[in-house]
C-alpha cells in the first residue's frame, strides 16, 4: 500500500489557475474522494496524481518517493475513466491483459491473472465476450479489473459512475467500495456527487474554484462544515445571514435572535461575515406552540413526497423567508397540510455559524 502527499501544490492554465497551494495527504489503504462542482480544480489534482499533468509548483510524492515529474507509465497506478476508455474491438480478456502485455508479463500469468480478477468482478463467465456487447455496468467493470489488474500502487477514479442510471449507480457503489477493501489499495476517488462521497469515503476533500474547502470524514463534513460553501454543497441545507449585535446574533431573513451551541458563535469575528446553517431533517415541527429558543410560527407554503420521506417549505417570517423541513415518510396522515400553520423549532445544538467562503 502506498501514501500519496500533495505539498503546496499549483497547477496554471496560462493565466488560469485551476489548483492553488494545496495540502493532502492520503493514508495507506484509504479511499479518498476529491469532491465538488464542475471546474472546481478536483479531476486535474487526479491528474497530477496520474502523472498526466505536472504541477506548476509543488511537489507529489508516493510514500517517500518524489514523483512529481515521474511519467505516467513509471507511476503504477490504475485509471479507472469517465468514459472507461475500452477498446471495442477487443474481447474482455483482451481489455483487461492489456495492460499486462504492455509489461511483457507471460502467457501463463497473464490469464492466471486476467482470470483472478475477472472472477473478483463478477465478469469471469464473459471472458471471451466483446465488450461492446456488454452493459453499461458491465463495462465499467471491465474497466475496474483492467486497473486492478496490473497490481497498482494507487487507484485513481475520475466520476466513474456518471454514465450509468440511478440503480445501477447504486449497485457499483457497493461493488467499487468491496474491491477497494477486499485489495486494500489506496483508492482516489473524483465525483461531483454527494451521495457517492458520503457513502464510499473514508475522508473528503471539498473543492470549489480551485481551492480545497475542508478535509474530513463523511461525518465531520457534514455535521462540521467550516464554511456556507460546505454546508450548502453537501447535503441540503437553510441558510442565512447572521449579524452580531449586543444582544448576540440576529438573523434578519427570520427576525430571530439564534441562539446556537455548536462551535462558531464563539469565534465570531466582525472582520467576517456569517451565516447560520441548519440542516433540513434536524428542525422540529408542531401544531402547538414551542416552548424554548429559536422558535418561529409559519405556514405551511407546499408539502413534496419523494417517497421515503416528505418535505415541507415553511414560509415564516410574516412569509419573507422559507424554511425547508425533511422527515421521514411515516404515512399520509402524518402530512402537514398546505396553508396551515405550524410553530418551528431550529434545536440550538443543530445550528451551525459558519463564514461565509473567501474565493
């Protein structure tokens, strides 16, 4: 198993830069994910990492060995493309030992190997199929054991799953994610997805305009962004601006006084601007009115089911402002009803302060 470090890492375009000054270090073993939206400077970090781009400054290293002008070819590592990048005309053990015969890896262990890892996909009975008779999710497989074949240091993934239909998206999640343990490879991994973030990573790094956000596990991610960036990218959330007075922090969108006991409020600079976050499964709803803080009366604007559960737009605020509260489907008798009036209460433990993210 091989670590990778990232120091101080740049990459220019001409004038552009698409990744400024960054800082990772991935564990032996860990799958990480680069994750954020389009553009945000996340495939072209995998690319340095593959050798396919060098940085404009800084240095990439494996382990202890300084690889950042290291050619492609030299770095062991597996690709696994958007696009798979198959020959078509081949058959799937061909796709698969082609890598190996570039190596001038014999016969003998050659399909000893095509074989193995054929059979840790799934795919063994369609070994001598061409793969442009195969699935969509078939063929992504045929481009995991091509990778995984040739015995990488490293796996790198580049938004693998962004072809394939929701179910299917479901389905190599889980396939990619028991590979990875079951070879216990360091595995990086590039999606604009949460879902797939969330639910495949050990950590997350979170990148916007060229600039890496936050680094952490799924959990502190979530529960812990650092700034309304994270927040609002990852998983839903409310959010508003927040001022300090003497009193404490005002909220102006909801005319309420946020009381808040997660880190943030205490470190509140007026150098800086703030938001509040609170995340739509954490507020409490009642027909009743609500003892304690942070409790403002609302109507009920529109009710959405999406199946296994049920969100509801609460307009508070004499209707200057909405709410978004998410619960679990428990039945249609449990749906609010539209135009009625509901008290809502953000529980000060599940109200975060964050800045707002300097670019």
């Amino acid at each position: 198993m091989t670590a990778v470090t990232l120091s101080n890492i740049t990459k220019q375009f001409g004038d552009v830069a698409a990744v400024k000054e960054l800082d990772i270090t991935i564990k032996e073993g860990e799958f990480f994910t680069f994750l954020g939206p389009s553009g945000c400077g996340k495939t072209t970090t995998l690319r340095m990492i593959a050798g396919f781009y060098y940085p404009s400054a800084g240095k990439v290293k494996f382990d202890d060995r300084d690889m950042t002008t290291v050619s492609p070819e030299k770095r062991n590592t597996g690709m696994v493309f958007q696009n798979y990048a198959l020959f078509p005309h081949m058959t799937v053990f061909e796709n698969v030992a082609f890598g190996l015969k570039v190596r001038k890896v014999n016969k003998t262990e050659v399909k000893r190997r095509v074989e193995d890892v054929l059979e840790k996909v799934r795919l063994k009975p369609f070994i001598n199929r061409q793969v442009s008779q195969l699935s969509g999710g078939q063929q992504q497989r045929v481009a995991l054991a091509r990778a995984l074949v040739i015995e990488p240091d490293i796996l790198l993934l580049d938004e693998p799953l962004s072809n394939l239909d929701a179910r299917l998206r479901d389905e190599m999640r889980n396939e990619i994610l028991r590979l990875q343990r079951e070879y216990g490879i360091t595995t990086i991994y590039v999606t604009h997805d949460q879902v797939e973030a969330l639910t495949m990573s050990d950590r997350i790094a979170v990148f916007n305009v060229g600039n890496c956000q936050q680094i952490g596990t799924p959990t502190e991610i979530y529960n812990q962004p650092v700034n309304d960036f994270v927040a609002e990218f990852i998983g839903e959330t409310n959010l508003f601006e927040v001022k300090q007075r003497d009193e404490g922090l005002f909220c102006e969108d909801l005319n309420l006084l946020v009381h808040a006991d997660t880190p943030g409020e205490e470190v509140f600079s007026k150098n800086e601007n703030y938001k509040m976050s609170v995340r739509p499964e954490a507020i409490i709803l009642s027909k009743t009115n609500v003892e304690g803080v942070n409790v403002l009366k609302g109507k009920v604007d529109l009710v959405q089911f999406t199946g296994e559960s049920v969100h509801s737009f609460i307009k508070v605020n004499e209707g200057h402002a909405t709410l978004k509260v998410t619960d679990l489907n428990r039945g249609p008798s449990t749906y609010l009803q539209e135009g009625s009036d509901i008290y809502v209460q953000l529980p000060p433990d599940q109200v975060r302060i964050v800045p707002v993210a300097k670019e």
